[in-house]
C-alpha cells in the first residue's frame, strides 16, 4: 500500500467524505551523477553557513523570511502549523465549472484521491453526479505548508486532484512575432483548405503508450554499451567481471550500477576473509616442513 501524501476532507454542501492522497505520476527521467574527474569520487553538496563557513547540521536549520535586504526573521514549524488549521485538511468545493473552460497551463501535479469503506457511497455520489453534468469541482488545498488552487475531476476507477498554478506564477507571452508588437498574419483560404485537409487526414484517439520517450532510451542503450565496453568510473574495489550484466535496463533505472559494484566489492572481500583463517592454518602447517627443508640445503652447501 503506497503511503498518503495528505489526509483530509472534501465538503461541499453537508457533504463531508475523508480522503486521502496519492502521487499519481512519477517521473522517469534520465539522472546523472558529478563525479570528480580523477577518482570518479561524488560530488556532494553541503550546508555551509556564509558567516563562519562551517557545515551545519539539519537540526539547526531554521526557516527565515528576508522582509528587508539581509534582514530575517525566523518563523517556526509550530507556528505555520497553526495557521488555517481547519483549511490545512479539508478541501472546500467552491464551483463546479466545464473542464474545458480550464486552459491547461494553469495544470500542475496530479494525485489520486481515495477513500474509505464507510463513506465510499458518499464519494462515489460525488464523481458519478460529477460525470452526469459534465463539470470538475474546484477548490482549494494546504499541502506542503503551501495553499494551492485546485480541480477535481472524475476518473473510471475514483476521483483524481490535479494542482493548479495561481494566476501570478503564469509567465506573460513575448507575443508570436518576437520582438514586434504585431498580430500574426491572416492565412489564405487555400493554405487553411489544405492544412485542414491535413490535420483530418491525422486525425485520431489519444494514445499516451504512442508517446514513448525516446531519448531516454538512447541514454540508456548508451551507458549500456560503455557498461559492456568496461567504461566504467568507479571508487569502489575493483572487481574482476565475467560476463554481460544481466536486466542492465531495469538496473539502470533504479540507479543501482554502482551500488551492484560496491555489493560485488564487499562480497569479494568477506569471501577472501573467509578463506584466509584457512590459508593461514595450512601455512602454519607447513612452515615446520619448509624450515627442515631450508635447513637441509643449508647443511649441504
């Protein structure tokens, strides 16, 4: 069972259904590691205090607010907590609007809203009155510390939560033409004939499988061939491979190629503890043997 980013409410009416909420999308993007250049060391990044320049513990980091330049004030976690307590865990529905009168670039992330046995009647009422009008509800919610305009909408399987940026963070247009104040110039009717033509001729269903992400799949047939190619940077004990390392993709997107190395490390090395009490035991055994033996020569010379 995942865990909840989020335990409240949505109210609407004398409506009250608790909920809980899921991360719904996890990104897949291709990370990379700063290696020092020689060693192939890590590069980490520290908490560094500008005054004194020592490194300081988590536990000493507060929050603080520039009012003015170079002046803060400090605010703590107690105190934001009880801010608009009551808002912080419940989602107030405000309006039900068409989905479409939403331009999609006020969508931000999206989470899974999920329920419970008792007041599922509840939350399925909301979603299938929801899908009868053709409208989302919007709303408001408190998630990390920081409110935030929302849109729920219903799914097949529930109820999903999209976050919405405020109008404030939208970035104005530079305009189509940079540059010049001007409007975009009025196309033909044959040109619009034929690029309408076009688009029919494309026309089709969404797809999201269609849309595979390819340059992540390069990257990693990539790492993969200098894998195989021995190119690897590595600060852990050398370790003698044998062969082609096996499911290298689902090894790679978990970013486990170092870690398997440093395991094999580790592994080599208990190994070789292991076997030395035994070494050490024969040799112990035979150094009576070859001490005779040098003594013998010796006697002969």
């Amino acid at each position: 069972m995942p865990r909840a980013l989020w335990s409240g409410a949505i109210r609407f009416g004398l409506i009250n259904i608790p909920v809980q909420l899921f991360t719904a999308v996890r990104e897949q993007d291709v990370k990379f590691r700063q290696l020092h250049k020689q060693d192939g060391g890590r590069i980490r990044y520290q908490r560094v205090c500008e005054l004194d320049g020592e490194e300081v513990p988590y536990e000493d980091i507060v929050k603080g607010y520039e009012f003015s330049k170079g002046e803060y004030v400090t605010v703590t976690d107690k105190e934001l907590e009880t801010l608009s307590a009551e808002a912080r865990r419940s989602i107030d529905l405000e309006a039900f609007v068409p989905l479409e009168e939403i331009d999609p670039v006020y969508f931000a992330s999206t989470y899974h809203l999920a329920t419970d046995e008792v007041t599922a009647p509840a939350y399925a009422l909301l979603a299938q009155a929801m899908r009868d009008e053709g409208k989302v509800a919007l709303g408001r919610v408190v998630l990390r510390s920081r409110e935030r305009p929302c849109a729920i909408r219903p799914t097949d399987t529930g109820l999903v939560l999209n976050l919405l940026h405020h109008p404030e963070e939208l970035v104005e247009a530079p305009g189509a033409i940079l540059g010049k104040d001007a409007s975009l110039p009025e196309p033909g009717k044959k040109e619009r004939a034929m690029a309408q033509q076009l688009i029919g001729s494309l026309a089709g269903s969404f797809e999201p499988e269609r849309y595979t992400d390819t340059y992540r799949e390069q990257v990693l047939e990539l790492v993969r061939k200098k894998v195989d190619g021995e190119e690897i940077v590595s600060h852990a004990p050398p370790v003698e491979r044998t062969g082609k390392v096996v499911d290298l993709m689902a090894a790679l997107e978990q970013s486990l190629k170092a870690q398997q190395q440093a395991e094999r490390g580790d592994r080599g090395s208990r190994k070789e503890k292991a076997e030395r009490p035994e070494k050490a035991e024969r040799g112990e055994r035979r150094a009576p043997q070859r001490k005779a033996a040098r003594r013998a020569r010796s006697s002969k010379g």
